[in-house]
C-alpha cells in the first residue's frame, strides 16, 4: 500500500494545528473521512438533494437509484446473499437494540454476551431484563482477553433451549482481539441458537464475510469506515429480518394501511420508516467503493505492522502496562495501555497538545470490563491504513518521556 499517496486522500491529513501536522490515533472511535466520501456527500446536498423512494421526478429517482446502488456495494462488500439483508440505520447501536427488541425474546428466555461487550452490546440486554426478565448470560473471557471457547461451550450446552441469541463482539473496541466467530457461531446454531455479531470494529479493519461466518445478524458503522457519522448497516438473513419486528415504522415502511391496519413492506424497508440520511448512505457507499479498492487484506496487514511496531517500543518501557494478549498480532490495529501513575486522560491531553497526536483515553464504552478488574480506565491508540511508520514512533518517543517526566 502507497500510504504516502493514500493520505493525501484525506483533506484533514494535509492541515496543521500549532503548525504540525496531527498523528490520527484515535480510529477506532471514527476514522478520517477521504475526500471521495466527502465529495458524495456535497454531490448529494447540491445537485439532487431530494427525498428517495416517494416522488417520481427526477432529483428522487436520483436519490432512490444512488441508495440502492449503495445498499448493492454494502452487500457485496460483506458477501451477503441478498440486497434485502442491508438494513440502513443510524449506527451499530441502533442495529444491535433493533435485534434486542425485535427478536421476540420473552421471560423464560436467555441471550448469551461476553464479559468484555461495549456497553451497546450490553445495555440493551439489560433492559430487556428489566422488562421482559429475559436472562443475560455472560461467558467469561481467559485472562489475556482472548476468549475461552470452553467456558462458552459449556454455557450454550448448559443453556441449551433457553439461550436463543448468542451477541457477541467481533473485534474487541477494548484491545483489538477479533474472536473466533466462525467456530463460535458453529457452537451457537449447534445449540440452537442465532448469532448477532456486533462488527462495530471488524468489518472497518478485516475482511467479513457473513456467508462464510454464517452468521445471522452482524451491526456496523459508517463513522468507523472511512463514511460519515449517522449511518450504520444491520445485516440480517433474509428469513429472519421477514420475522423480526421493526421498532421504527411510519412513512416509507409501508405497503398500504387503512384506518384500521397496516401492510408493512418487506425487509429491508420496513426497518427504514420515515425520510432517511441520504447524504450519508451515499456517503457510505462511497467509502465502502474506498476501501474495496484499497482491499482489506492490505488494510488489515498495514494496521498489524505498525501495531507490533509500537507494541515492540512499549513493551520495553518501564511503567507501561498493555490490555489484551500481549501478542500484537493477536490485537489488530489497537493498542490499550496504563503508565503507572498517570491518569490516562492526562496522558491523552499531553499527547494531543504537545504533539497532535490523537488518542482515546477512558473507559471505552466498556465500564463493566473495568469495574470488574479494577482498573480505573486507559488509553487507546487505534491505527487505520493511512497512518505511517513515524506515527507509532512518534506515540512511542511520547510516551518514553511521559514515563521520564512522570516516573520516578
Ligand atoms: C465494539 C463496538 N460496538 C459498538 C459500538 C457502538 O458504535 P456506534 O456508536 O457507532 O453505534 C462501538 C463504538 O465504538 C464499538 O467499538
């Protein structure tokens, strides 16, 4: 990959703060935006800004016709089998509570998470036991944060007939670890159970491919693709989208209704009521024509490299202490970490002011993983194709000498 070349691609790549140039490590929360995408978007706003799918003139047709084209990149992209599988929402969040209240999961029932879930992947769950006292089983992950197939295969046997959805991150927002969903997946049909995969974090870095994976709903966001913020796709398989109840229903959603009933269209429509973001799944499609041009092999060695580049640097550092599988091959392209005590907010703001670079730093969405092990939060430096070599030992040289500063 010409990253050198790629990166003048990305207008905010070229600008300066302070007069230097800023180190994007912060792409596991939103990536950077090409100017393809961007340009989509304008095009959309100046040229045909109308509503799709409703009036017959020709600025709607434009819009229907360059939604759909969008929606038929999103299901090549992810190899699903049909373009009424893509469901356009507004991020993962709202495509994994989409499936939480629209599965049918009643009291008696169980849905089966790991111990490491985004709090998306975690609050819905709680509130369907809140009100409809469906149980939440939690598999418990090995200590370097891999997880533990045989504690999950003992709970899906356990659980046999009552867990009924398996939801499961993919790529960890924690520390990069993408599980083995294949075999994961396997267990849970084996056991009678569907699989929602919450690819919040895979499908941007890895090749996904759900009929391969075989699973039967995966949530992902355009913000974390190189797309615009406020789109997001629920892929479902067909057969289970026609029975999974929309939350959203209204205009756009319907075939006919009288005073008394309504017809609902079939998926993937029914889920998209009301007027949608075409901006944004225009936008969408052209970062997902971005980065299929790019390959996300490519994508996904680039980020390995520079991650065990930096894991490598770190690791030699006194006082720093990594999340996750110490193998940074094993963490695609995030690295998390502590440096003893240091706040890891501080650490963020040293960064960003004394040398631009952008890091997140917290407890990534994902309090009950801390509050569980006791450690008050961290900072997360995530890569994405466009970052370079000098980037990860710019992070390294910084971090070398808050450790110096800080550390006695
Ligand atoms: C693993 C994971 N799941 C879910 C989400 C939620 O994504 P969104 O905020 O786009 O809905 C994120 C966002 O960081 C994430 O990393």
């Amino acid at each position: 990959m010409d990253v050198i070349k790629i990166r003048k691609d990305f207008p905010v790549l070229g600008k300066k703060i302070d007069g230097r140039n800023i180190v994007y490590l912060d792409n596991a929360c939103a990536t950077l935006k090409p100017r393809r995408v961007i340009e989509a978007m304008n095009d959309y706003y100046e040229n045909y800004p109308a509503c799709g799918g409703r009036s017959v003139h020709r600025l709607s047709t434009r819009v229907s016709i360059a939604c759909e084209e969008a929606r038929n990149k999103v299901q090549r992209f992810i190899n699903a089998p049909s373009e009424k599988e893509i469901v356009f929402t507004k991020n993962t969040t709202e495509g994994l509570n989409l499936v939480a209240r629209g599965f049918g999961l009643k009291k008696g029932d169980a849905v089966i998470t790991t111990d490491k879930e985004h709090n998306s992947n975690l609050v819905p769950w709680h509130m369907l036991r809140e009100k409809c006292g469906v149980a939440h089983i939690i598999a418990k992950s090995l200590p370097d944060g891999t997880f533990d197939i045989e504690d999950f295969k003992k709970r899906m046997k356990d659980g046999r007939s009552k867990i009924k959805l398996a939801s499961i991150y993919h790529t960890s927002n924690l520390d990069g670890y993408t599980l083995p969903a294949k075999d994961i997946i396997e267990i849970a049909h084996d056991a009678g159970a569907h699989v929602l995969l919450d690819a919040a974090q895979s499908v941007p870095h890895i090749p996904v491919d759900v009929k391969r994976l075989d699973a039967d709903f995966i949530a992902f966001s355009g913000q974390k693709m190189c797309g615009p913020s406020g789109i997001g796709i629920l892929y479902g398989k067909e057969e289970l989208l026609e029975t999974l109840e929309p939350f959203t229903v209204g205009g756009d959603s319907v075939a006919s209704t009288t005073y008394e009933k309504s017809v609902l269209l079939g998926p993937p429509h029914r889920f998209e009521g009301g007027l949608q973001n075409y901006a944004g799944i225009i936008g969408l499609g052209a970062a997902v024509d971005y980065l299929s041009a790019l390959g996300m092999d490519s994508i996904e060695k680039h980020e390995k490299t520079l991650n065990a580049r930096l894991a490598r640097t770190l690791s030699e550092i006194r006082h720093v202490s990594l999340i996750g599988p110490p193998d940074p091959a094993l963490r695609g392209g995030i690295t998390s970490f502590n440096i003893e005590g240091v706040a890891p907010h501080d650490i963020a703001m040293i960064l960003d002011e004394s040398a631009n670079i952008m890091v997140r730093s917290g407890t990534l969405c994902a309090h009950s993983w801390f509050k569980a092990r006791k450690i008050n939060s961290c900072v997360r430096a995530s890569f994405y194709f466009y970052n370079l070599e000098k980037d990860a030992d710019a992070l390294a040289g910084c971090i070398e000498k808050i450790v110096t500063d800080f550390c006695r």
